[in-house]
C-alpha cells in the first residue's frame, strides 16, 4: 500500500505505480510531481533540439547554395600570388589578434601558433617578436620568400621527406617555420600539436566542399589548451561569389560545436569601398575563440 503526503485534495495523478498528489487550482506539487515535470520538460527539450538541428542543416544548406559549388585550385592561389593580385593581405597587424592576444594567450609564455594559409603575414613576425613559435603553411613560395625578405629575416630551406614535394622554410633568427605544401596534406605527425591557431582568411578561403575536411584537420593540430582564434565574414552570398567566401555563425556552430566550446568575441560592421567594389551592400566580421570541450 502507497502512503501518500497529501499537500491539498483537489485531485490525484497516477504516474507508473507512484501515485503523488498534483493540485491543479494551486499547482502545488509533490518532491515526485516535479521530477516527473522536469522529466518531461527535459524530454521535450531534447526532441525539440534534434528536429532544430536537421532543421539547422538544412538552413545551412540552403545559406551556402550560391557558393557551393565554387572551386579554387590551388594554381589559381599561386597565380594571384605572381600576379600580385594579394588584396586579401594586410600590411600591418590584424586589429582582431592584437585586440584579442590576451585572451588567445591566456597567461601562457612561448605558445606555439599555428598560421594556416598563412601567405606573408606580418602577425607571425609580430608573435615571434614575443617570444612566441609559429608554423604556418601557404601553397606559394613567393608569399614564404617574401615573408623572410620583408621582414629582413635570413632563412634556410630544406625538403619535409613526408610530404613529396614539400619544402620548410625556417627563420635563423627567430622561431618561425614556413611549410610550402597544399594544407591538407600537413598533420601534427610533421610538426605536432599547437597552443593557438589564428585563422584569418584561411577558413573564409578554402573551397567550401571542404569545410568538414578542414575542421578535421584544425582539431587534430589542437593541443589540450589550445586557443583558436576563427574570423569569418557575413555578407549576401547572392552579390559576391568569393572568395573570401560567406561563413555563417550557424556552420561554425555546426563545424566545431561537438568537439569545441565557441565564444563570438566580435561582431562588426568591416564594410568598406574595396567590399562595395564586389558589390557587397553589408560586410560584418566575426571573430571566435575556440577551445576544446574538456572530456
């Protein structure tokens, strides 16, 4: 026989073989009826998540129709790289890793950055300049020659046996590493894991079929504690077929979210007359801090 605390007599409900007391003019509820409420409050979160993620990738699907099948080949970086045709370089600092460098660094000393498509960008000599390591990977040997040339750095060269083909150039002075090879055929078995990652027009610049492909290769190069800074732009995939192409908050969510926790940190408004130029009517940047979810 059930004992039962009644808390008022306006009705009973029966719940498997637990009976508990629900008052429904006062809601008052037993310690068992709000288990059993959370119960299926959880239970309808759930499902109502699961149908919101295929409804999600279908959105996303639907966002990245204008794009999807644009393809860049990697002669056609090089090109551009020969013909100077490097808009997408800055020749200072990106604003976004010097706002952001503490919360990248996070108290941590002689980090190991790692650039993606790193081309020649000055940030790397910036980081080295602080005592940090950095490795990055770019397709075209002029942008490596360049990096060193321009940045008065003497430099060696020499054949990376695991990839045919493939040379590492690598700084005398500072501790600054440079693999000409395609991206993908780079892993942490030729040069291990890193402490952080700044990817700015790396993600934005490869083909967009490969997304999946290339978070694959982005965590697998994540250390423990690594820290990746992500920017990405938003803009009407409809005006501009890229590249940089079009990355909504939705795919990086999608992307990252099972292995990683994702911070936006910024979100602003980059329009300017080169982007008007494209004849792109909004531009706004966003800019990520990733981590790994601890197991």
């Amino acid at each position: 026989m059930h004992h039962m605390h009644s808390l008022c007599s306006c009705c009973t409900c029966v719940y498997g073989e637990e009976r508990v007391k629900v008052c429904i003019k006062c809601s008052h509820r037993t310690p068992a009826t709000v288990f059993f409420f959370l119960s299926s409050l959880l239970c309808m979160c759930l499902c109502s998540f699961l149908s919101s993620c295929s409804w999600c990738q279908a959105n996303i699907t639907s966002m990245l129709a204008p794009q999807a099948d644009r393809v860049m080949a990697l002669e056609e970086w090089e090109e551009r790289w020969h013909e100077g045709r490097i808009g997408f370089h800055q020749p200072q600092v990106h604003k976004m890793l010097e706002n952001n460098i503490d919360k990248v660094l996070a108290g941590r000393t002689g980090v190991r950055f790692f650039f993606p498509l790193c081309g020649k960008a000055v940030d790397m000599k910036w980081l080295a300049d602080m005592g940090h390591s950095v490795v990055g990977v770019e397709i075209s040997e002029k942008a490596i020659k360049e990096f060193f040339e321009e940045n008065n750095l003497t430099y060696s060269a020499e054949p990376v046996p695991a990839i045919p083909g493939a040379k590492v150039y690598k700084s005398s002075e500072k501790n600054i590493s440079l693999y000409q090879c395609d991206l993908y055929n780079f892993s942490s078995s030729i040069d291990g894991q890193f402490g952080a990652i700044w990817d700015r027009g790396s993600l934005v610049a490869i083909n967009p079929r490969d997304r999946e492909k290339y978070t694959s290769l982005i965590i697998s190069l994540m250390a423990k504690d690594c820290r990746y800074l992500l920017d990405t732009l938003l803009y009407n995939p409809e005006l501009y077929k890229g590249p940089p192409f079009f990355v909504p908050d939705e795919q990086v969510h999608s992307l990252f979210g099972n292995s990683c926790d994702i911070e936006l940190l910024h979100s602003v408004d980059a329009l300017t007359d080169r982007q008007r130029n494209w004849g792109l009517d909004y531009l706004t940047e966003n800019v990520y801090l990733i981590t790994l979810k601890s197991s």
